[in-house]
C-alpha cells in the first residue's frame, strides 16, 4: 500500500468517525456500521484486497485496516450506549408517573347522596320495621282530593293556610293546583284500600312561601293508620320509637299540644325535648322544646269521604317536614342550601352511596 492508499485510510476512518459522531439515533448509526463494517462496507472493501498482496504487504497494510476497524466498532459501540441512555431518558420524561400523587376516588368514592334523599332512606327504614308500607301520588292534584275530601268546605278559612300553587281552570269548571301537602296520597290510599291500612306518604309538596325555613317546594312525611282499635296510645307509641331511631338516643320526652287541623279531631302538635347549645341541638336533654310535627286522630267526615265507615273503623294519622328533620339531625342551618346545587355543599352534608342505612347497621354510621 502506498503513501496516496495510507492517507485514503486515514481519510475515511476520520469520515467513518465523524459520521458516528454525527448519528442523531441508533436507525442512522446502524447505516454508518453498515455502510463501514457490511459486507459492502468501505472498510470490508479494504480487507478484501489483502488477498491479492504479498505476505509482508498483507502483514503490514492488514495490521492497520484491522486497527482502523477496531477504532470504528469502538466508537460505535461508545455512541450506541451515548443514544441508548439518551432514549431512555426521553422516554422516562414522556411516561413519568409520580407515585406520591394520591389514586383518583372511584365515581361510588366520589358521587355524593343527598341528605334528603339519605333521610327519606331512613324514614323508610325506620316504618318499614314497624310494618308499614309506601304510598306515592301525583304531585299535581285536584282540590277535591287536596281540601275537599280532607273535611276543608269550600270557603273554609283553613285554605287560607296553605298558599296555593293553583293551574287555570279547566272547561268544566275545575282547577288543578300544586299539591300542598302529602294528605292526598292518603285519600288516594283510603279510597283505593280496605282496612286495615298502614302507609307513609313521603313526597313533594308546593307552597308559595320562601326564607331561611321555607321553600315554594320542600319535602313531607305523613303517617296512616286505619284499623278497628286504633287510638291515640298507638300514635304516642310510633312517634316516640321514630323520635328515638331517628335522632338516635335512647329516649325523648314528648309533649303532646292541642290543636287544630281540619282532617283530625283531637289534633295535636308535637313538641321534643332538646338542648341549644353554640348553634346545636341535642335531643332527649335540656330545658327546651321544639315543635317538629302536627298529628290527631282521623276526623270522621274524612273516613266518610274516603267510603271507610267511622262507627266500625278509626284511625290516626302524623305529618312531618323532611327537610326541617334533616336540618335538625345534620346541623343544616338554612333551607335553601339544599336545593342550590353547591358541589361543595354537597361534598360536606352528602352521603357516599355505599353508605346504605339499616336499623341494624346504625342509620348514619
């Protein structure tokens, strides 16, 4: 090999590293390897005329391809670890997972029950073990089934109470209205069951009155009992077990007040025994009284107007708010929160949906 052969070498093993130098990815330094060290690579090439020289040329020119090929796969092997470390940390950044993130909650850990609907679950609970059953009615009624079958004549001042949502009067004469309380799911009950009856009405209902304690529409409870021997003791009894699982204490002390509704007589108001105290109340303590519900035995024009006859049969009968109770037993202060649709309300008052409540279990453990 002459002097113009040993500076070709030279020359190409300076382009062969320059060009592994240059390699961006593994994909460009495999076609430098291959367009070096292949089997038509330039290097290869070289090795390939060793043949046709004489010994002493083949021991000499051989020694300083084979060097020259030696530098080439080292430097190749040096820039493929330089691209493989490269690689990984590019794809470490693009698939980083930081595993001091919390785990996001599952929608069941997420969603959120609402206290009303959580209450109505309770109420259900609590009268379902007393052995009565669910009634349900429309929430636009006719003022024969809201007032008129609930001994309220027309004209009677009594209607006055209930601020009425009232629809245009139809052809013939009749008004459809919003109903005002849950009373006609129990006539509607009466007129479509024999006794013995046992039923809770839950529901909404509409009236035009709204502050902190009053929405147009809010959420009632009332209770039904027709049977032969049905008497007041029986309703002190149902309403003091509801009282005692409801706000979960072992006793409250009831006062029974008179007083006047138009569907009973005797009708009574309901106070409970409480405590005030920095903005709470605690039931079943203390030296005050708060009034949480109107009940009274089933006047007789009622059970007349409902085809039940009230020389064989007599009945009782309780109403309550659902929000004013669930106000009471979760320290919810104004009424309106409730229907506002404030997520962060609802995270702090809801319920997780797994939170089912039993009688059994504890109502809100």
């Amino acid at each position: 090999m002459g002097l113009s052969a040993m500076s070709d070498l030279a020359k190409l093993e300076t382009e062969i590293l320059g060009a592994i130098a240059a390699a961006s990815d593994e994909a460009a330094l495999e076609a430098v390897r291959v367009g070096a060290l292949g089997k038509k690579g330039s290097i290869s090439a070289l090795l390939a005329t060793l043949g046709k020289m004489s010994p002493d040329e083949r021991k000499t020119e051989g020694a300083k391809i084979n060097l020259a090929k030696d530098k080439v796969t080292e430097a190749l092997t040096a820039r493929r670890d330089i691209l493989k470390n490269a690689a990984l940390d590019a794809r470490l950044a693009s698939e980083t997972i930081d595993v001091t993130l919390p785990t996001r909650e599952t929608p069941a850990e997420q969603g959120r029950i609402h206290p009303l609907s959580q209450v109505m679950d309770e109420l259900t609970a609590i009268f379902a073990d007393m052995g009565f059953s669910i009634a349900e009615g429309p929430d636009i009624e006719t003022d024969e089934y809201n007032f008129t079958k609930l001994n309220f004549p027309e004209g009677h001042p009594a209607r006055e109470m209930h601020d009425t949502f009232f629809f245009n009067r139809k052809e013939d004469g009749s008004r459809p209205l919003l109903r005002t309380h849950t009373s006609p799911v129990q006539v509607r009950t009466m007129l479509s069951q024999k006794p013995p009856i046992r039923v809770i009405c839950p529901g909404r209902t509409y009236r035009i009155d709204s502050d902190a304690t009053h929405t147009p529409q809010f959420h009632q409870v009332e209770g039904l009992v027709i049977d032969k021997g049905s008497h007041l003791g029986h309703l002190k009894w149902i309403l003091a077990e509801f009282c005692k699982a409801f706000f979960e204490v072992d006793n409250v002390n009831m006062k029974f007040r008179p007083s006047f509704f138009p569907f009973t007589e005797p009708s009574l108001e309901v106070d409970i025994q409480c405590r005030r105290d920095k903005g709470e109340i605690r039931f079943g303590e203390g030296e005050d009284w708060l009034e949480i519900l109107g009940c009274g035995m089933v006047h007789p024009n009622v059970l007349r107007a409902c085809g039940i006859d009230p020389d064989v049969y007599q009945g009782f009968a309780w109403g309550m708010g659902i929000d004013r109770i669930a106000m009471l037993k979760y320290g919810i202060n104004d009424l309106r929160q409730m229907f506002e649709s404030d997520t962060r309300w609802i995270n702090h008052y809801g319920f997780k949906p797994l939170d089912v409540p039993t009688l059994a279990g504890g109502l809100s453990s």
